[in-house]
C-alpha cells in the first residue's frame, strides 16, 4: 500500500513538473503571437498576455509586402533541403564506416572529429579559405558546415548498435559493405536519420552567420538575413517609412517576424515527432 502511494506520488510529481516546463514553452510563444496580432493602443499600454486585444494584421502586411520576403523564403528553403540532404548522406556513411572496428585508422579519425568540437580555424582564416576555393557566394551557406561532430558522433552510436547479423545475412546473399549499407541498413535507420535531419534543419533554417558573412548579392539572402535587416531598420522590407496614421510598433513588428520565422519548423515537426521519439535515445541502449 505505502509502496503505491509512493508511486502515485512520484508520478504526480513528474505530471507537475512536466506541466510546469510546458506553461514555461508555451507562455513565450503564445505571447509573441498576441502581441504580433494586436492593436497599437493595447501595445502601448502593455495589457496583452497570451491572447490578442483590438485584433489586426498590419504587421504581417509589412512583413510580406515586398517581394523580398519570398525570395528569401526560396532561398532558405532551398538552403535547408539541400543542406540537409548533403549533411544527411555525408554524415550517414562516415557514421557507418567509423562504426566499424576493422576500418584502418579508426581511432586516429575520431580523434580528429573530436579535435574539431573544441578548436577551430578562426573566423578571418576560415573566411580566406572559402574565398580562396571558390565557395563565397555559392555554396559557403552549405558547404562549410556540412557536418557536426557531435552528430556524427550520435549516428556512429546508433551503428554500433546495429545487429551485426543482418549485416552477416546480406553478405551472405552478395552484398557488399555499399550494398549493406543502402539495402539493409538505411530502411531501419529512420528514426536516427529523422533527428539529425531535424537538427540540420533546424540549424540551416535558423542559420544568419554565415549566410551574413558569405553572401553578398542580397537576391542569394536566406529568411533570417532579411528578417534581421528588417528589425535593426525598424521598417518595412521596402526600407520606408510608415504613414503617421498607421505607425510601426517596432516591438510588435519583432513578434511578428518571429513568428513568421518559426511557423515552418512548427508545422514540419509532428509528421517528424514519432521518429523523433525515438532518435532522442540513440546510443543510450547497446545490444
């Protein structure tokens, strides 16, 4: 009896805490839109909290009026697919081959990979070195940050992980290591490739650095370059001021492009969630 007390308790205080952690989530959020989507007066006088008062879209009008913003939608996304695309098969077969304990070298790669988590070349050398090569505005909002350690890391836990005698049974049947690969390894992978293609993304959508650093033709600028740009002018993408009748209340402006901003992520991620799931254990279960 005291025993399941003990437990109703502890699961009572896991559904507080988690209610908790999920009104700190959310209280932000549902701010930020109902401040984007109220009236100027309401603003002014600091009464919104999570729900709009006297509403209106003038922001969004300023934030999708000019041409600008879905060209920068197009790119981002252009950035985003392909980016994720690359990092994803890159990532995936290095994982895999490092997985293995007979690969030469092993452990002398590694090391290099972890090396990479704490040094690295510095922002002129690494801006010099892309320029040098031919990547500056082209493929340096793609190329340069094609894999992250710790991600690899990540996969290369989940092949370890992989029974050895599936591996075993398509070598049997004429497989070779590339065949394995493609045919018997990727189609049960999902759930690891879901997660770090979600944190490529994620990355690549929220990237502003370097596609700031590397681009300079502003037809070639991602979302968030534009976005930025937008907020540090406090006008419109036109670059122009607003009517004295219809003024700019830049704080409701910065919610609304963040919310513009994030939309996209929020929509991709439940037809991700149940692979999401289960790639937040990779590496956590051998066997």
């Amino acid at each position: 009896m005291n025993r399941n007390k003990q437990f109703s308790i502890s699961i009572l205080l896991i559904y507080v805490a988690l209610i908790i952690v999920m009104v700190i989530i959310l209280f932000p959020l549902l701010h930020v839109t109902a401040v984007s989507f109220s009236g100027s007066k309401y603003i002014y006088m600091n009464s919104i909290t999570i729900y709009p008062k006297g509403f209106n879209i003038e922001m969004y009008k300023i934030v999708f009026k000019d041409p600008k913003i879905f060209n920068s939608y197009k790119n981002t996304i252009y950035y985003v697919v392909l980016g994720t695309f690359l990092s994803l098969a890159v990532t995936s077969t290095a994982a895999y081959s490092l997985s293995k304990k007979k690969l030469i070298f092993r452990n002398k790669f590694m090391g290099l990979i972890i090396v990479t988590m704490f040094f690295s070349g510095g922002m002129i050398p690494t801006f010099l070195t892309v320029k040098n090569i031919g990547l500056y505005n082209t493929w340096a909002v793609v190329l340069p940050g094609l894999v992250n350690s710790w991600y690899l890391i990540l996969m290369r836990s989940f092949f370890e992980a992989f029974p050895c005698e599936i591996e075993e049974s398509g070598k049997l049947d004429g497989l070779n290591d590339i065949g394995t690969f493609w045919f018997l390894v990727l189609p049960v992978s999902k759930a690891v490739l879901a997660t770090i293609g979600l944190f490529y993304a994620v990355g690549l959508w929220n990237s502003y650095y370097m596609p700031f650093i590397y681009l300079n033709s502003s037809s070639k600028f991602p979302l968030q370059v534009i976005l930025r740009s937008m907020l540090e002018s406090g006008q419109g993408l036109d670059g122009g001021t607003r009517n004295a009748d219809q003024p700019v209340i830049l704080e409701s402006l910065k919610y609304a492009t963040i919310i513009v901003s994030v939309i996209p992520i929020i929509v991709v991620y439940p037809f991700l969630q149940k692979y999401f799931v289960t790639g937040v254990m990779i590496g956590s279960i051998k066997g």
